[in-house]
C-alpha cells in the first residue's frame, strides 16, 4: 500500500523525491507502531484511537509539535489515497484535528546586514564569486534552497532580465531580476564556464570540480558569511527568504505581489511576513494618524 501511495505522490502529483521520502518515512514508522502495538501491520484495520495512541507516544518522546503534525498529514493523505482507490470506505483521520503550535515568527536580517554581507566578498576567485552570487540571488529573488540549487544557465534571460524558477510541483514562474545581480551573475557565468566549457545547457551553480551545488554548502555558505556581520542564531537561505519579503513589504510591495514572486499557492502562506512588519506598520500609523500629531 505504501509502495503504491508513493508513487501516486511521485508519478501524478509530481512531489518532489525529498518530499516523498518523508512522507514513506512517516508512513513507515507508523505501520512499525502499530505491528508492535496492536499486533496488526494491516492500515485497513486502523481505527482513530490507534492513531492517537501514537501521537501520545510520538509527544512523550519529546518530539515537537510541528513535527507531529507534519507525520500526521501524511497519514491523512495516505488515507485520502485508500479512499480514492477504494481500499478503506472511511477514513480514521476524519475528525482529527492538528495539534496547536506556537506561531513562530522568523528574526529576519536587516538591510544593513545584507549589505554588510554583500561588501565582505572575495571575487577574485571562482568560490568568492559564486558565493557572492548566491547570496545576490536569493536576496534579489526570494527563491528557495532547492529551486536556487536546481537552476539551469538556459533559465537566466539576461535580455528580459528575468529568471525562470521551477519551484514546488514542477509549477514554473518568472522573476524578475535587478540589473547589479544581472551583472554580478554575467561574471560569475564567465568563470563558471573556463570551469566546464561555455554553453547554455547545465547546471548554473558548481562546485570546484565542475559538479553541481548541494543543500549543505548552500547552508555553509549563508551561514559563514553572515556569522561575520549578524550575531542572529539562526543564518540560513530560508531567513534570506523571508528578508526578501518582508523588505519589500516594508517597502511598499503589495502583498499579491509577494505571493507571486515567492511562488506561494495561498495568500496565508504569504500572510506571516506581515508579522515580521509590525515595526514598519506602528512607524506608518505614528506618521499617518492625525490623532498622533
């Protein structure tokens, strides 16, 4: 069952692997669960007090609620699946309802910072210039870790000046790009090519040895550089991510805008960068209201 639930995840709904992994994983762990539990291995057996009895054990293991959460919304789709196939006729997860989780609002890095960061490089070899690319790319783009790892030379129209991003499902979008990241990745792409031969087909960012980037030195490089000029705990491409939105939001950007640009399916999934404004917003308002002259 679980062999034929990942393949609909990978074949028809186009998950990404890391995606489908997780959700076997989980899937996984829960059939393991209820074999030493309740002696069955069989998910058309599983009734909602089996399934609580899991999350009891999976909260006394000290694992966070978000991640809870996330195991079981892979048992509800999985069983959304055997309804469709015709497996089960009811499915135990009707009624369940997500554990609550603290709404956690991300310290996002300053534009001081992000120009601290960007004055720092070295591009006076192919790392430095890479690297300073990287970091020019995610704060001009919004893009995600694996979109950024996943782009192609031929995505790049430096004519139009836009950057086309294959992002979650194979769902492509348009960016558009500023004309100092333009130029910066002109010269980045000059050296990447006296590197494995000019050509617009490949990978756009490489290691050393002419092979494409990884999640973890993507990670190494955020980190490193900006450990040098902000003492935030947490220095990832994802808190570059919500920078990007929320400067533009401060800024003036619409909201829909922002949506569009960071490839987000729902306005919700947009909406928590307003959280990371609040600042900006009692700013406006002391200027705006005339009460507060």
């Amino acid at each position: 069952m679980i062999a034929s639930f990942t393949d609909y995840l990978a074949l028809e709904k186009k998950y990404a692997k890391h995606t489908v992994a997780f959700y076997q994983k989980d899937l996984e762990s829960f059939q393991s669960y209820i074999q030493e539990e309740f002696y069955t291995d069989d998910f058309t057996q599983v009734n909602y007090p089996m399934i609580r009895s899991w999350i009891v054990a999976l909260v006394d293991s000290g694992l966070h609620a978000k991640s809870v959460n996330r195991k079981l919304s892979a048992l509800k789709s999985f069983y959304k699946f055997l309804l469709k196939t015709g497996t089960v006729q009811e499915s135990p997860m009707t009624k369940h309802k997500a554990l609550k989780t603290p709404k956690q609002v991300h310290t996002v890095f300053s534009e001081k910072e992000i120009e601290a960061t960007i004055d720092i490089f070295d591009t006076n070899d192919f790392e430095g210039l890479r690297n300073r690319a990287i970091v020019e790319l995610f704060y001009a783009t919004g893009i995600r870790r694996s979109e950024l790892i996943n782009l192609q030379v031929q995505d790049i129209d430096f004519y139009n000046s836009t950057l086309k991003v294959l992002g979650k499902r194979n769902k492509e979008r348009i960016v558009p790009l500023i004309p100092s990241t333009g130029e910066v990745l002109k010269e980045y792409i000059t050296e990447r090519n006296k590197l494995v031969g000019s050509g617009e087909n490949g990978f756009l960012f490489l290691t050393k040895k002419g092979v494409k980037i990884n999640q973890t030195l993507v990670y190494r490089i955020i980190n490193n550089y900006f450990s040098k000029v902000s003492t935030k705990l947490k220095k990832s491409p994802h808190i570059l991510r919500h920078s990007f939105a929320t400067h533009l939001l401060n800024n003036g950007a619409d909201l829909n805008a922002i949506k569009e640009l960071l490839g987000h399916s729902s306005l919700a999934s947009t909406q928590v960068y307003t959280h990371n404004s609040i600042a900006q917003l009692k700013k406006v308002y002391a200027q705006a209201h005339p009460r507060n002259k």
